[in-house]
C-alpha cells in the first residue's frame, strides 16, 4: 500500500496521521495540520495506491491551501486535485500542475509510512513551508 516505505529499513518514529481505513478508495482527505507544517496533508487512495501532497497550491508562493470545504480537493470528474482559488489541476500522481497559473510547477510531496496496523505516518517532514 505504502508507496515509500521499505519493509528493510526501520520505521521512524513520526507523526502519526491517521488510519489507512479512513481513506476511502477514490477519495481525498485533509490531515492537519501536524508535525509542525502549517498546512493539512492531502491523502489520496486511487486504485489502492495511497498519495500525499501538502495542502499548499503553488501558485503563490505562500503556499494556499486548495480545498473549498473540507476534504474538496478533486475537480469536478475526481481526475484531478484542484485548487479552487483560481482552479489550478494537478496530477494526482505527479503532483504536477497541467491546468491553470501555475502550470508546470509540482505540488509538495509528503513522505509517509504506513504500519502492519495501517496507520499512516509522516516518515520524513515535509520541505518547510513558506512563512
Ligand atoms: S492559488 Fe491556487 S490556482 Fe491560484
């Protein structure tokens, strides 16, 4: 399930954000903020792979969160994260922006680890975010 965790190597002692359970297949869910980021983490599960991105659309350079209510981050058809403010989209994937003012940057990825239990955990900070 975990995209970037190696069974071969510990496990970090992280942040803990919640449990794979609460992400449901197809949806997104913000966490957060925690671990000292200001912006929630955006969990993704698509076709049983789990994705994370920092809420942080970079278009400005303060990073502004995306959602327009709790947990709508995808376009209108799900195909895409989107950014609501001026309705960039970003590959959920990638991260990259195929759509909008800030076409070609990435959004920020956010390591995470996930246990035998399922919890999911931030297996490395984030890159800081912008003040
Ligand atoms: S702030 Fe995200 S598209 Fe403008």
């Amino acid at each position: 399930m975990s995209r970037h965790w190696n069974p071969e190597t510990p496990r970090p002692q992280n942040t803990l954000l919640c449990h794979i359970d609460e992400v449901k297949e197809g949806d997104a869910k913000g966490v957060g903020p925690v671990g000292g980021l200001k912006r929630k983490i955006i969990l993704i599960k698509r076709n049983g792979v789990l994705h994370a991105w920092l809420d942080a659309c970079p278009h400005y350079s303060t990073g502004t969160p995306m959602s327009w209510k709790a947990d709508a981050y995808f376009n209108g058809d799900k195909s895409h994260l989107a950014c609501h403010s001026h309705g960039a989209l970003f590959d959920i994937e990638t991260g990259e922006c195929v759509l909008g003012p800030c076409l070609g940057q990435r959004l920020t990825p956010v390591e995470f680890t996930v246990s035998d239990g399922g919890e999911i955990f931030i297996a490395s900070p984030a890159e800081e975010e912008k003040p």
